[in-house]
C-alpha cells in the first residue's frame, strides 16, 4: 500500500496576511491581529493590527485604532493612532483624536477630534497639532475647500 503523501502550504507571511470582517458582520470584542484588518461590517472594541487597518464605507468602528498605516472611509469613533500614516477619505466620519507621521484628510472628509502630526509622535508624545483652518483671507462662509494645516509649537 503506498501512503498518501500531504503538502503543508508553508507559513505566510505576517505582511499578506488580510482578516476581513465582510458586511452584515458584526463582532464586540478586541481585535488583535498580525497582519492587515479589513472592516467592512461592524466592531465594538479596539483594533490592534502590525501592518494596517482600514475601514471601508460601509464599516464602522467603535473604539480606539493602533497600528501602522490606517484608511478610513467609513466611520470611527475612538482615538486612531497610525504610527507612520493615516489616510482619511472623502467618506469617512471620525469622532476622536488622529496621532501619525503623516495625515492626509480629502476633501469632504468629517473629522470631530484633535489631529497630532510629527515625526516620532507616537514614541515620545511630542508632536505637533495641525488643525483644520479656512485659506487666509477667507470668512468661515466663503470658504470651498479647507486646508490642512500644521501649527508650530
């Protein structure tokens, strides 16, 4: 009798590693993952990813983000904390304090909370704000488009 051999798929990497929570899908509870973490449903609790997260427009999340690089288009209500990007779509609707490296906010974007920006931000909680301000010149009720604007401490 000859005996059936099985492959062992080899490990993966933590970077293509993508845990999605698909819509119509609800979880309360943290999440703590190697890898990537796609929302498109529902999450009570806070997201702790090594590579990214992001939030899709139909997702939403309820407590505080930490990992990497973070994308929102849907909404989030809770600290977010993307140690070298955070990228805000025109979609998104954030309700909580925005600490990274870098932040890019589109136009249309809704943003209710503080946004920190700096090298190192995370590491040393010394950063710089930013704040979002109308063009020079501009009254509140001219203004089209907002800019994103870093305040020197």
């Amino acid at each position: 009798m000859a005996r059936e051999r099985r492959t062992v798929p080899p490990a993966r990497d933590v970077n293509e590693v993508v845990s999605v929570i698909g819509p119509g899908m609800e979880i309360t509870g943290d999440i703590k993952c190697d890898g990537t973490v796609r929302v498109e449903g529902k999450v009570e609790g806070s997201i702790r990813a090594t590579k990214s997260v992001v939030v899709g427009q139909t997702g939403s999340v309820t407590g505080d983000i930490e990992t990497q690089d973070v994308v929102v288009g849907g909404a989030v209500t809770g600290t977010v904390v993307g140690a070298s990007r955070v990228e805000l779509h025109d979609t998104c609707r954030v309700r909580g304090d925005i600490q990274s490296r870098r932040i890019k906010l589109d136009e249309g974007g809704h943003v209710d909370g503080r946004l920190h920006m700096g090298q190192g931000a995370k590491a040393t909680g010394q950063v710089r704000s930013a704040s979002i301000e109308p063009p020079e010149g501009r009254r509140p009720e001219q203004q089209g488009r907002r800019s994103l604007s870093a305040a020197r401490n």
